[in-house]
C-alpha cells in the first residue's frame, strides 16, 4: 500500500496541467477474471491530487468513487395478496439498471456533492438507474424496491466516509465485488469535488471476464445452444448410469 501511495506522489513532480488541482489514480487491478471458484473480490482504488499550488482560504477538497456495471434493463414486478395467494399485480420497466454499482465517499454524500452536480453526473443510487416508464403512477417506488433488492445483495452499496484522505493529498479506498458479477466493462469514477462542486473526475475502464471453464460453458449456452443441451443430456446420463452402477455394486 505504501508503495502505491509513494509512486502516486512521483506523479505529482509532472509536467503541470491547466487545470489547479487534478486527480491522478490507479487500479490494484486491471482486470477481473471470472472462474469457476469465482466467490468475489476486492480492488484498492488509490489516487492523489496534483495541484500546482495549495489553495488559501478555501473549503477542504472530498473524493467520491464509484464503480459501475454494465446497465441492464429490468422489469420490477408488484406482488399482493389475493384470495390468499401472492399473485403479480403491477410491473415498470427500468430502462437501464447498473448491475453493480458502488459509492464510497470521505464523508457524507449530501455533504461532498451538490443537488445539482449529482443530477448532472448521476452519482448516487438512485440518479445512476435511468427509468421513464409512463404506464405507472409510482415509478418511485419501483426504483425504490429495486434499489433494496440489490443492496441486500451486495450489487449496490454506497459507503459513506470508506475513503481515507490524507493531508488533502493522498487518498484510498477498498471496493468489494460480490460473486455474482455480470460480464462487462466495469467504470471506475474518481471525483475530486469542493463545497459540492466537482473540480476533477478520473475514469478508468475494469474488464470482468469469465476465463477457463467458466467461458467455455457460457459460451457454449450463448452462442452453441444446441451444442450445449447435447452434452448437458450425455453428461445427465452418463452421471445417471454411473450412479445406478455404483449403487448395484454396494448392493451386490
């Protein structure tokens, strides 16, 4: 960790941007790979602030790191009681979910970013899901279940105060990845904001990728189908036989 944060502070010698104070940051890792054993992860997202002179009289600088997946669309469905069962009674399309999406911020959200530049840049949760679905009266509450759906899975966390910044210089923050990620590129958001305003924004692309066995099969099931159902059938009854054999062999 230390070393990361030491070559961080070699970027800082650079050539000056014009821009005062801009992010510079970086990865642990550059890509994710998806295996069969695949149970998550976790990246370090570390960066520091290059600036050609420390700004007097001026309120502290905050960071805000978000990591988004691939959006998806969703239909999200309402369920009641009738007649005694749990039945589907209403659904609203979302146009474009992230299939993951974490915040993590130096300090409270609504303290580190403006009303405005969140509408602007779709930061939190809820500006990041995109829904227009006009055949419901109460979209909100849709996106609102979606929301607690996926955050208690995991798929949508916003941490509060989980980045540390040092010295308004240095900063760094660990995200972890649940096991059941989407393939895709994922986008790394780095925004460096003062009294709510974003004064810099980093980006950087992570590609999550299924490798190994875990690829062949998807691909087989996305792109063979016809391929893949064979030999699910061949490896059901070969699987099947052999279990009979074994068990007539205990027997006998």
């Amino acid at each position: 960790m230390r070393a990361l944060l030491a070559s961080l502070l070699l970027l800082l010698l650079a050539a000056p941007d014009a821009r005062a104070e801009r992010v510079v940051a970086g990865l642990s890792q550059e890509a994710i790979s998806i295996t069969t054993n695949f149970d998550g992860s976790e990246i370090l997202i570390f960066g520091a602030v290059r600036r050609e002179a420390p700004p007097p009289g001026q309120e502290p600088l905050q960071v805000i790191v978000t990591v988004q997946g691939p959006p998806r669309p969703v239909t999200v469905r309402r369920k009641d009681r009738r007649f005694g069962i749990w039945v589907n009674t209403e659904a609203a399309e979302v146009d474009a979910a992230p299939t993951f999406y974490a915040v993590s911020t130096s300090a409270a959200l609504e303290d580190v970013l403006s009303d405005t530049a969140d509408l602007r840049l779709r930061v939190s949760i809820p500006r990041a899901i995109r829904a227009v679905d006009t055949a419901v009266t109460d979209q909100r509450a849709f996106t609102d279940a979606l929301i607690r759906i996926r955050s208690d899975g995991a798929l949508y966390q916003l941490n509060e105060g989980a980045v540390t910044f040092r010295q308004q210089t240095l900063f760094d923050t660990s995200i972890r990845l649940p096991a059941n990620l989407v393939e895709g590129d994922y986008r790394a958001r780095i925004l460096l904001t003062r009294g709510g305003e974003v004064v810099d924004v980093f980006e950087q692309t992570l590609p999550v990728r299924k490798v190994g066995l875990e690829r062949i099969i998807y691909t087989l099931a996305h792109e063979r189908p016809l391929i893949y159902g064979i030999l699910s059938l061949v490896i059901a009854i070969v699987a099947g036989w052999g279990a009979s054999a074994i068990f007539r062999y205990i027997r006998t």
